[in-house]
C-alpha cells in the first residue's frame, strides 16, 4: 500500500458538505482514509473575486499507481458537478496529489492532464502546509526537507481553522 496526501478544496455550495463527499468519494474508489485534518478557510489565491475556500488534506492509502489515483480523483471531481472555469476559479471540489509515498515525477497521463509530485505549489500554500503538518507533523518531501521549513513563506496568506468534519 502507497501513504498519499491528497489535497481537497472548495468554495461552491455547502463546503463542508462537499468535503465530506469528496472523502466518502475516495472510500468508494476504493482508497483507504486514515487521517483528515481539520478544515480551514482561505482566502482565494490568485482571483481574489470569489468566495473563500474550505481545504484540508487527507491521508490515504493505496494499491492505484500515482497515474490511476490522478485518473480516479479527477473522476471524483467530475462525479460531483466540477466544471472547467478559469485558472484558480471557483470550484465544487479540486483534490489535488500532495505526496505520493517518496515518487518525484513529472509526466503527461493523458493530454493536457499532468501529473507532478510532489504537487509543485505545496510548498507556496498555506492551506497545504498548515493541514498537512496538523496530520504529519515530520512530513518531509522526496530528498528530506521538512515541509515547516517553508511555512515561513506563507505567512501572508490568511488562513483559519473552522473546525472538523463530523460524521
């Protein structure tokens, strides 16, 4: 079994809601979640005219290569009425891949789809960051470095903890 930290996000409709469904999505596709953080509000990145987002990251565990788990979170996604918009618009549901065990790669799965590991903007984002380390405090990237070294890069981001997911 793979240990996997997806990232989920969303700002459309009831968000709490939508995360919930998102992880029993993932049970359903037949990957095992072992831990959730809890969930936080952030600000949009990037188009500033929307509503604010609620994320966490979640633990998971799985026997899909990194390729099929991109191909069945992307479905997840679909399944639950996310729709192409603009870049960094508002959303149903994004799940992004945080870390994939220790993989490093960088490939096109289909056209237009690739996948990078670690996710390239973990390391910018606050709603990545502070939920990753509340579930794996020592969580390091491929080659060791730790990901609270770069906390200090987030600072302005604004960011709170609203809670847990009940149920």
């Amino acid at each position: 079994m793979k240990k996997v930290f997806l990232g989920l996000g969303t700002n459309i409709g009831n968000r709490k809601d939508n995360l919930k469904m998102a992880l029993d999505n993932l049970e359903e596709a037949g990957l095992k979640v072992k831990k959730v953080s809890s969930v936080y509000e952030t600000e949009p990145i990037g188009v500033r005219e929307q509503d604010w987002f609620h994320n966490m990251v979640a633990e998971v565990q799985t026997e899909l290569s990194a390729e099929d788990l991109l191909l069945a979170v992307k479905e997840i996604e679909k399944k639950m009425g996310r729709e192409a918009t603009y870049h960094w618009g508002p959303r149903v549901i994004d799940i992004d891949l945080l870390l994939y065990d220790d993989l490093q790669l960088n490939k096109e799965v289909e056209p237009g789809m690739q996948l990078r590991l670690p996710h390239p903007e973990l390391k910018n984002r606050a709603f990545v960051i502070q939920p990753l380390l509340e579930i794996e405090p020592n969580a390091t990237l491929p080659g060791g470095q730790h990901v609270s070294d770069f906390l200090q890069y987030t600072k302005d981001q604004r960011i709170k903890r609203v809670g847990v997911l009940n149920g």
